[in-house]
C-alpha cells in the first residue's frame, strides 16, 4: 500500500513538473513558431502551424548586421564574467577564510544593492559614463555589466568557498606559500565546480541584461538586447522579425546552457552533500 502511494506520488509530481516546464518554455516554442511566419500571418492571430518561411532571418542578416551585437554580446559577456571573477575570488576568499565582525553586514549590503530599482540611479549613471566618454562603448558596459552582477559573483563563490575546509588552506601556509599562490593553487583548484558555475550564470545574466545596455549604448557597442529593441519602431512592432531576432539571440545562449547543464547543476549543488 505504501509502495503504491509512493508511485501515485512520484507520477503526480512528474506529471506536475512537466506541466511546469512547458508553461516556462511555451513563450519561447512560440517565438521560434513565430520567426518561422510571415508578418501577415504574424499579426493575424494565435496560430502554432508557421508557413516555414525564412524571409524574417533572410532580412535580419541582411538589413540589420546581425554579427555586430552578436560579437559585442560575446565580448560584454566574457569580459565582464572575467573582471568579475578577477574582484570576487580575492573578496570571497577573505570573507570566507578571514572574517570580521561586519563580514555578514557587508555581504548583505552588497546583496540589498540588487534589490535597489536600476531606474532610480539611471541619471546619475547615464551623466558619470557620459564625463568619462564611456557612453557607447564597450569598455564602459563591460564595467557596468560587472558592477551590476558582482554582488552576486561573490555571494556564490562565498558559499562555495566556506565549503572547503580551512585546514588545507593552513597546510598550504605552512608549507610556505604565497597568498597568491594559496588562491590560485590550491583554493581554485578546489573550486572549480562552483567557479564554472558562478561563471555560466554571471554569462547568462550578462547577456541577457536589457535595461542598461539599451539606455548606455546607441551603435557601436550595441548587443543583442539593444538590438531586439530597434524592431520597435514608430511604424509598429515587426513580429515576424522580431521573433526572428529574438530566436536568433536567445539562440547561442540556451546552446551554451544545454551542454553546460551538468556543469551548472554540480557547481549549484557544490557543497551540499558532505
């Protein structure tokens, strides 16, 4: 009887799981539908049977430089997740290994500035990039996109890092190392899964950041996400070629996040089974 329940149990809950994912996944089935549409057909309704047409990805390629964003998405993305780690692993480490009193205040102040409105600090950002001739170019949304998901870098490589016995770091000491040498040969070595991990997420988030990077760049170091916002125009929205635009960035990314899913999953899970 037991055993029964446990079955019906099991099946409610994958059943339920399911129903879940597809709720999650359905607006993006329907944009990739969508992309495959003509702009009549677009406009005209709910319809989940796309006439197969690719003229909206023929015209993005053509007419809108598709490769531009694609290559400052890539840039932003890696060069940011790399300065990120570059600040985070050495404050993670101290936070971790040589805590203070205010270590728990300073990471809850770090973490409380992502709950923070990104609207209300728009002028003041947008008037600072602009005195440091930072508007529209790469090197100042590498630095913001940094700025914005740091908090988050370091809360996960703090966790990561107080899972690794301080004992080995000690040894380490004892043997004569460096403080460098104790971060980059023996701390990271040891947490490389959940480095890899903070390292995909930070990817993900970076690419997808949509609010700064449409109001701080015009052309030049445009991404993705700004590039999805010039579909909209007085005229109206372009569906067909918007969902193709969209198909098209959100392409690479879930790429990356399907063959890296283990990776991901084990650096979220590092530390919890003992």
């Amino acid at each position: 009887m037991a055993r029964a329940v446990s079955t019906q149990r099991k099946v409610v809950f994958t059943v339920a799981a399911w129903i879940v994912a597809l709720v999650i996944f359905f607006p993006i089935l329907y944009t990739i539908i969508t992309s495959f549409k003509s702009e009549t057909e677009a406009i005209a309704g709910f319809n989940m049977i796309p006439s197969f047409t690719t003229e909206s990805y023929a015209e993005v390629q053509s007419q809108y430089n598709y490769f531009k964003p694609f290559m400052n998405s890539v840039i932003l993305s890696i060069g940011s997740t790399l300065l990120a780690l570059l600040i985070a692993v050495p404050a993670a480490w101290s936070m971790a290994f040589s805590p203070t009193r205010r270590t728990k205040d300073i990471l809850m102040w770090m973490l409380s500035t992502k709950m923070m409105p990104a609207v209300a600090v728009l002028f003041p950002m947008y008037l600072i990039f602009r005195n440091l001739g930072l508007l529209d170019s790469r090197i100042g949304l590498t630095v913001m996109l940094t700025m914005i998901n740091l908090p988050i870098v370091v809360w996960m490589l703090y966790t990561y890092f107080r899972e690794i016995p301080a004992e080995i770091l000690e040894a380490a000491r004892m043997d004569g190392a460096s403080l460098w040498n104790e971060i980059i040969y023996v701390l990271t070595p040891m947490a490389v899964p959940g480095i890899a991990s903070t390292m995909l997420l930070n990817i993900i988030l970076a690419w997808n950041e949509a609010f700064w990077t449409i109001r701080l760049t015009a052309t030049n170091a445009a991404p993705l996400t700004a590039f999805i916002s010039s579909f909209s125009s007085p005229q109206g929205l372009f569906w067909a070629k918007l969902s193709a635009a969209s198909t098209l960035a959100i392409a690479p990314i879930l790429i990356m996040g399907w063959f890296s899913q283990k990776q991901l999953v084990r650096g979220l899970t590092f530390g919890a089974v003992k």
